[in-house]
C-alpha cells in the first residue's frame, strides 16, 4: 500500500462524512478509491478537495447528478455550462433573501417593537417593505 493513502475513516473523519456517504459517492462515480488495504478503501489524499466540492454543491441544492455533470464539464459544452450560469443565478436569489432574513433576525434580535414582526425596520430588512403587484 502507498503511504499517501488514506483509509475510509480517514477521508470519512477529515470529510465530516459518514463512509456511507463516501461508498456512495464512489458507487455514482463522484469519486473513485485508490485500492484497498485488506477489506478497507483506500483514497488519495486528493479526494479531499473533491470531496469539499461535493459537500458545497450538495448544501448549495445541487443533485448528486447536477454535481456528477458539473464535475464532467469541459468547455465544449455549452449546454452544460449555460445551465450552470442559470443555477448560478438562481443562487444569487438564494443569497439575496437568505441576506434579508439574515439582516432582519438581527434587528429582531435588538427589537423593542410589539410585535416584532410587526416592526417597519424589521420588515424593510427582510423585504417586506417592497412595493407588491
């Protein structure tokens, strides 16, 4: 075995995921073992960052197939990339209202108003205030 190596647990501790969740990556082809050490896998200390982007993209509300394409992307597909442009937008909303409602729990936290929610400072942070159709 190469020295390099790391095991299953290893990935799986350093990760913060469980080996099921690393069997089931390799298994979708997300990523791959370097071999065994007696019944144990064994992975690349590479696997690591990949595994970083996994995790990101999967708490982003990427599928396991959204990542498997994104992770084959080449720039020669176009299709593939203009749906990552979108997916990218579609974050940039996510964002923006997870900010609002990060801004007006602040408020909240500091409010005197009866109710809070009723609060006109609470409801331009979370974007209550907005004009409606």
């Amino acid at each position: 075995m190469n020295e390099g190596w790391l095991d299953i647990a290893e990935v799986a501790q350093w990760a913060g995921l469980a080996p099921s969740a690393l069997r089931f990556y390799e298994k979708k082809g997300l990523i791959a073992s370097a071999g065994r050490n007696g019944l144990r896998r064994t992975y690349n200390p590479d696997v690591l960052e990949r595994l970083e982007l996994i995790t990101c993209a999967r708490e982003a509300g990427f599928s396991v197939a959204e990542i498997d394409r994104f992770l084959a992307a080449r720039p020669g597909d176009p299709d593939l990339r203009a749906r990552m442009a979108d997916r990218a937008a579609d974050l940039d909303e996510q964002i923006g209202r997870l900010t609002r409602l990060r801004d007006s729990l602040r408020h909240a936290a500091v409010c005197d108003h009866e109710p809070i929610v009723k609060c006109p400072d609470f409801k331009q942070a979370l974007g209550n205030g907005r004009a409606r159709p």
